[in-house]
C-alpha cells in the first residue's frame, strides 16, 4: 500500500470510527432528534436553527422540528459568553443529546454551516443556488466526537461583495455568510474628514493642512485628497473629545478609525515637516509616519482613562505605509498594511513586504492586513491560489491577526475557486489547498470532468504566477497592480484561449452537474470575448515596431514659447520650468521639479487633434537629476474628445483606457538621456484629440527634463 493511499485510508478511518459512538439526526429518512435553545439563546440561535432546517430538509427530504422544551434526542444550541464571538464548539453530554455552543449568534451560525458540511457533505461553492452541492442522504448518523473551531483570522472581511451587480453577483452577501466571513473587528477605513469636518476651520483653521503655502479648509464635499494637520497645538485633544462623545452615544462600538483620508495631501507646515524629516517611504510618498503617529498617540493615552479596552484601527497607507524609525506605538493602535501581495511573486517586494511586517509588529501587538485581490477588474481571472496560501499563512506566523481585502467579484464568478479557497484558508490555515481544490473541482463537474476544470484554472494560475510577473505590467506596481490596464495581456498565448475552450467543451460533456457546468464555461466564453479586441490591437500596435512613420509634430523646445500643459494634484508643490541649455545638445528642455510635489504624479500634455484613421508614434526624451531610487517616468498617447477642457477639466472627456498606450523607463538613471518610444491606434470615434503626456512620479526631490517630441504618423 502507498504511502499516500495508507494515509488516506487512516485519515477515513478517523472519521468512520467513532471515538464515543454515534448520534443519529435522520434514520430511513425520517427525523430522530429535535432542534432546541433555551429561551435567553434563542434569537442569537434563530439562523442557525433556520439554515439546519433548511439544509437538512433539502439533502434528506425531511425537516428538523424546534421543541419548546429540553429533552432527550435533542441538538441544543446556546451562547457562551467567554468564548470569541465567531468560535463553536460540538459536544456530547449524554448519548442522545448534542450541544452546539457558539460565542455569539455569529458563532452558532457558523457552527450549524460546519455541521452541514461535515455530515452532510454539502457545499456552497459560489453565491446563487446553482452554486450549491447538495448530496441526497437518507440517514444522517454522525460520530460522537467532540469539535471545536475558531478562526485563524479574526477579522475576515472584503469589499465589493454588496450583490449591487448582476449574475449570481447579486446573492454574495449571503454565500460569504456560509464561507464564515467577518465583519472588520477594529474600524480603520478612511475617516479622517469625519473626525475633522471642514466646518471645524471656522475656529482652528490651523488643524488643516498647510498647501502651497497657504492653509487649506476642506468644503463638505472634500473627503479625499487631503489630511489635518498633525502637528497642530490642540488637534488630537479635539479629535478625543470628539471620539468620547461617539462612544458614549454608541457604547457597543469597541473601535474607532483613525484611517487617513483617501489620496495624500499631507501638511507641509515646519513644524510637520521638522517632525517627519525629508525621505519618502519605499513606494515614493513622503514618509509622515511620525506625525501621524504622535497624533495617534497623544489622542489615546487621552482616552484610555475611560475607554481602556478600545482600538483605533488605521491605514498603513500611501505616507503611512513604514512604522516610525524611533517613536514607540501606542499598543491601542491597529495598522492595516496596504498592499496588494500577489506583487510577492517579485522577490524582492516579497522580502521588503515581509521585513515591512515585522517591524510593524515589533512596535504594535495587533496587526491587520489590507490586500487587493481583484477581480472583476480583470478580464483573465486573476487566479493565484497557491501563492495566496503561502503569504496568509506567512503574515499568521508572524502576528497579522486581520484580514481586508478589496475584491468586488465578476457578476459571472469567472475565477471559479479563488474566493472560496481565500475563505475557507482566512477560517482555518491548516487546510491542504489541493485537498479544497480537487474537492471543488469534483463537486462543481462531476469526478469524471474535474480534472479538465482542473487543468484550466491550474493553467490560469501559471499564467499569472510564472508568465505576468515578466512584463513591464507587473513591474510597474507600486502599492497594488495597475488594474485599470490591460497590458498584461502581453504575457497570453492566443493559442492557450484555444486550448481551454477545448478544455471546457470536454469538461461540459462530461460533467454530472451540466448546469453547473455550462455557467463554468459560459465564464470563459464571456472573458474570451473580452480581451479578443485588446490581443487583435496588441498585435497590431507590435507590428508598427517596424513601420516607417511621417513626421506629423516635433517640438524641440528651443523656444520658452512652446505650446505645452502640465499638471499636478492640488496640494503638490512641485514646479514646472524650462531651460535654455539643459537640452541635448545644451539646447532648450522643459523640465518637471519634484520638491514639494509629496512624490504624486507630475506631468506634461502635448494635445494633437486627430480627424482619420492612422496608426501613430510618440518618443520623447528625458533625463534626470538628483532623484530618488525608484523614481518612475512614463509617456502615455490617450485620447479625448475634441471638444473636452483639457485634463485639469471636472470632466475631461477621456476615452475608454483601453484605447490608450504607455511605456515607463525600466530604470530611471541619473545623469543620462533616455528615450521612450510607444505606438498607438486611433479609436473609432472621429475626430478627437490625441494627449501624449510624460509623467515622472514616486521622487519628492530632483528634476527630470524632456527634449526633442517626436510625433509621427502612417494611414
């Protein structure tokens, strides 16, 4: 017998023999025990109850009555106060009774979902009721063993998961329930406008933000793009006061968030500048931890007297994202680290995400992390799952007790497995990842079509582990992939579309659950729909490599006069210039200072108006003095609308991203010119303006100049 076969067959023998007995819930289709909870357990028991009346009901055709009163042959269920709100527990206090215990109703409810899988062997393998495996069973005779779980993760919790979209999309909320998934434990999400309303600028001006100079008061609609000043006198002692009066109004919430509003927009007073120092953190913002963090500090030493048990959860994020060098962190704080950790396929991102972790968890004892797991933003399901596994278990070993993750599910569930895997793995770590999927596989097709399902999504999965990590695409992430491009693209096999539609046809034919089935492969067919026109484009755009181009614009800036936009965000405060000598050659350039600029994106528009069809080419260079490591420099060819203001317009009538084209240096070095080449296509609306911009970014010092515009054109 085989190594692996022997363990098999122990592993059937720990679960046919059982240790105590058994206990008999349906006999020869018929119920044998009753359902109960004491009357102070029953409105946290009422789902639980419902969904085991339910199910068994729909696998053995007979319904589990509630009795009023306890007695024999009975499956209790009830509240233990002393236990996590989400953990449970299966016991046997006597021959003919069950109890199932639960730290809250979330408890009770996820432990009537274990029974369910457990004995009955159901599954929900995506939302909708064409996702349910459901086996037919005449009798339910479970051993007398004593279970007990709790979650690996406490906070399992993940956005873009409202049913707001359509497909079996519309049914998630309920399916995430029955895959145990959380709300947050510790608020942390962007609150900071909240916590400071503009309105509050009427009397202390100073806890906004310094800009350009100048202070700036937000307006009510101003949620993003902006920070209150950390450093001013009396900020955080406001900012407690306000928390104190939330708590006492709402004394169930045990947390608070302190999340940075969305964007950057940090102070640039002296005082937060002499507190944070002048570097940028590892994904090129300006490093202001220490600001935030004395902030956060003061504000719950304040509050501790009377709120000693309370959290205040925060985002590791954009200036936030390094742990301050030499400031203690006070132990209510909770960081949430933003990244989107498929980005750990690059050694080297994986090795500064894992140092990143522990030195945040050497200054805090509760660590949450945020990840970007999308999605529906994809048109080839994004499907990663061992390496997922790899990097929850890692971040569990290592203190990260918190788990959010953006990740808003295509309408049609085209990437199968992943987000069943993502829960079940966030629930319990020590779960065998092949073990889930095989079993996954067999129960959505059939054994017979599984192992085709198999291949295609193991097929995916190297795609995106071992093909995508290779192109420009996924080197030019920062903070998370640059998911509104499609260039990853690049790295897929026409030939492999072919193959796994092959695949799904035989898959379909075979398999015992054909609707099931039949949605699989109608998954497929939607997304090979999608990216047809972008590959056809992406051939296209790669044959003008060797054409030969007319010269429709050149600008050499020689002159000061050159007709040229730039742009930068609001609260940035770097420079845009021009140079006599800076030039090649020592003649003209323009050139992009980044001091004050907080390292977000600067950049320059060159607008040319398109009325025919042709194909089109722009090169440009650049060259950059005393930047930082990591800066980025981009030329991008996009397209508007003829009629649009400009990019600084509230609405600038870009067209749709796909039309447009981009190309970053791999290295930005400095001291020496580079040139940048790409091709583009003009879309299908005539006439329309055609925007070539350079943008540099990710550096807080430095300049970077451009010379020497090419624009050339062919039918």
């Amino acid at each position: 017998m085989s190594k692996r076969i022997w363990s098999m067959a122990l592993m059937l023998a720990a679960v046919v023999a059982p240790l105590y007995g058994q206990f008999v819930v349906v006999k020869d289709g018929k119920p044998q025990v009753t359902l109960f909870a004491a009357a102070e357990h029953r409105e946290a028991a009422k789902v639980a109850m419902q969904q085991l009346t339910n199910y068994v009901a729909k696998s053995t055709g007979t319904e589990l009555l509630s009795a009023d009163v306890s007695g024999a042959r009975q499956i209790r269920l009830a509240v233990q106060g002393d236990m996590d709100r989400d953990a449970f527990t299966f016991t046997f206090p006597a021959e003919d009774v069950m109890v199932i215990t639960g730290g809250s109703g979330n408890g009770l409810e996820y432990a009537a979902y274990e029974f369910l899988e457990r004995y009955l062997g159901i599954r929900w393998l995506f939302p909708g009721e064409i996702g349910e495996y459901i086996p037919t069973m005449a009798e339910v005779v479970i051993p007398r063993q004593e279970v007990a779980q709790s979650p690996s993760f406490l906070s399992r919790t993940f956005s873009g998961t409202f049913g707001e979209d359509s497909g079996v999309f519309r049914k998630t909320p309920a399916w995430m329930r029955k895959m145990r998934a959380s709300s947050i434990r510790v608020q942390f999400h962007h609150n900071l406008w909240r916590l400071f309303p503009g309105e509050l600028g009427v009397e202390h001006p100073e806890y906004f933000p310094m800009r350009n100079g100048e202070r700036f008061v937000p307006k009510p609609e101003d949620q993003v793009s902006w920070q209150p000043c950390f450093t001013a006198p009396g900020s955080a002692d406001a900012a407690a006061e306000r928390i104190r009066d939330f708590w006492t109004k709402n004394p169930a919430r045990d947390s608070y968030s302190l999340g940075v509003n969305d964007g950057v927009g940090f102070c640039t007073c002296e005082t937060c500048q002499a507190v944070n120092g002048d570097r940028n953190n590892f994904a090129g913002y300006a490093h202001v931890t220490p600001s935030f963090i004395q902030f956060a500090n003061r504000l719950a030493e304040r509050l501790r007297g009377d709120f000693p048990e309370r959290k205040f959860g925060f985002l590791a994020y954009v200036g936030i994202l390094e742990p301050p060098e030499d400031m203690a962190v006070d132990p209510a704080l909770v960081p949430f680290m933003t990244f989107d950790r498929m980005m750990w396929l690059d050694p080297e991102k994986e090795k500064g995400g894992k140092e990143l972790t522990i030195r945040w968890k050497e200054k805090v004892p509760n660590l949450g992390w945020y990840d970007y797991i999308y999605g529906r933003f994809y048109s080839v399901p994004r499907i990663y799952f061992h390496h997922a596994a790899d990097y929850l278990r890692w971040g569990h070993e290592h203190g990260v007790r918190h788990y959010y993750a953006e990740y808003y599910p295509a309408g049609d569930w085209h990437e199968g497995p992943k987000f069943y895997l993502t829960m079940k793995l966030c629930w319990n770590l020590g779960l065998d990842v092949d073990a889930l999927l095989d079993e996954w596989y067999v129960c959505a097709v059939g054994a017979e079509a599984a192992p085709l399902l198999k291949d295609y999504y193991a097929s995916l999965e190297r795609f995106w582990t071992t093909a995508v990590p290779k192109t420009n695409w996924f080197r030019s992430g920062k903070q998370y992939l640059p998911f509104k491009s499609s260039d990853y693209l690049e790295a897929l096999d026409p030939a492999e579309i072919s193959r796994f539609e092959q695949l799904l046809d035989k898959m379909a034919s075979l398999s015992t659950h054909p609707e099931r089935a039949q949605f699989i492969r109608q998954s497929f067919l939607n997304w090979k729909e999608k990216v047809a026109a972008p590959i056809a484009r992406r051939q296209m755009l790669r044959q003008l490599e060797t054409t030969e181009f007319k010269p429709l614009q050149a600008v050499d800036y020689n002159a000061r006069d050159v007709k040229v936009s730039s742009w930068q965000r609001d609260y940035s405060r770097g420079s845009f210039g021009w140079d006599e000598a800076a030039g090649r050659g020592a003649s003209g350039a323009v050139y992009i200072d980044t001091a004050g600029s907080q390292g977000t994106p600067m950049c320059y528009l060159h607008n040319v108006r398109i009325e025919t069809p042709q194909k089109l080419k722009a090169s440009v260079w650049f060259r950059a003095e005393g930047v930082d490591e990591g800066t980025g420099v981009k030329l991008e060819m996009r397209w508007q609308a003829p009629t649009s203001q400009g990019a600084n317009a509230r609405d600038p009538q870009w067209r749709a991203a796909d039309s447009n084209t981009a190309v970053s240096a791999p290295e930005v070095k400095n001291g020496e010119w580079q040139q940048l080449t790409l091709y583009n296509i003009t879309p299908s609306e005539l006439p329309c303006r055609l925007v070539v911009l350079y943008t540099v970014t990710n550096t807080m010092r430095g300049r970077v100049y451009f010379d020497d515009l090419q624009i050339g054109t062919t039918p």
